[in-house]
C-alpha cells in the first residue's frame, strides 16, 4: 500500500517479489502511477518525488518492471476518484498547519523530514489537479515459471 513507490528499482522490486511468491501467486498493490500522456514529468510530480524521497512510474514501466519480475496478468485499476476527497482534505490541512508547523521546525520541534512530507503533500495534491498521476490498485500473477 503506497510503499513501491519509494523503491528506486521498481524492475528490482518486481524480481524480488517474483523470488518469494510462488508460482500462481498473486501481487496486489495500491500505488501511485504516473499518466504518460503528458511529455514531462511536471514540477509538482518533482517537488513531490523529492519531497517523499520516491519514484513514480507509469503503466508501462509498471508493466515491463513486474514481467521481467517473472509476474503476467499485469492489470490496473483506476480507483483515483476514491482518494479524490481524502487527499483534498489533506491539502486544506496541510494549508492550515503549515505556518505552525513551519515555526515548530524553526524551534527544533519538527525535523526536516516531515517538513518535507507537508511539502510533498501538497505536492501530490497540485500534481493530482494537473492530471500528472492516477491512484490504482495494481494486480498480477506470478508465471508458472521463474523468470529468466
């Protein structure tokens, strides 16, 4: 649940998942994927990459990563309206705290780190509205044989 983006490696991550599940397994995943249609990754998608020290991919680097993992039936699930409200309500709050939470730092009571999860929580709402990435649940299937 919202963990592989933070692997650098998802065609690692998608081999090492294949190495522990046994044959006919199945990966489910909820995770943020980028949406390709755009030519750039955004600066938000930057900001919030950064800021959560992740790495977003698409469909299709999804896709290649899990099957060279030794996984098939790669599907995805739009879910992103499901989140729509939850993730506008963290952005009123991180908008609302983050004066506090800004002097708090200063003070030493906060570390940098979640000084940055505000920053990239805001992030990913702004990257959301601009249609840079949808909220899926990933499936897929490990293949009958180990891969390669």
């Amino acid at each position: 649940l919202e963990s592989a983006c933070h692997a650098p490696s998802k065609a690692a991550l998608g081999a090492e998942h294949g190495r522990v599940v046994r044959p006919g397994g199945r990966l489910e995943m909820a995770e943020y994927v980028l949406d390709r249609r755009h030519e750039h990754t955004s600066a938000h998608i930057a900001r919030w990459e950064q800021s959560w020290e992740m790495t977003l991919a698409s469909r299709a680097d999804w896709t290649a990563a899990l099957e060279a993992g030794g996984w098939t039936q790669v599907e995805f699930i739009d879910i992103t309206d499901h989140v729509y409200r939850s993730l506008r309500r963290l952005r009123r709050l991180c908008r609302l705290l983050s004066p506090i939470a800004r002097v708090l730092h200063l003070v030493g009571i906060r570390t940098a780190a979640q000084q940055r999860n505000i920053a990239g929580s805001v992030a990913l709402w702004d990257s959301l509205q601009a249609g840079d990435w949808r909220y899926c649940l990933v499936s897929a299937v490990r293949a009958d044989q180990p891969a390669g």
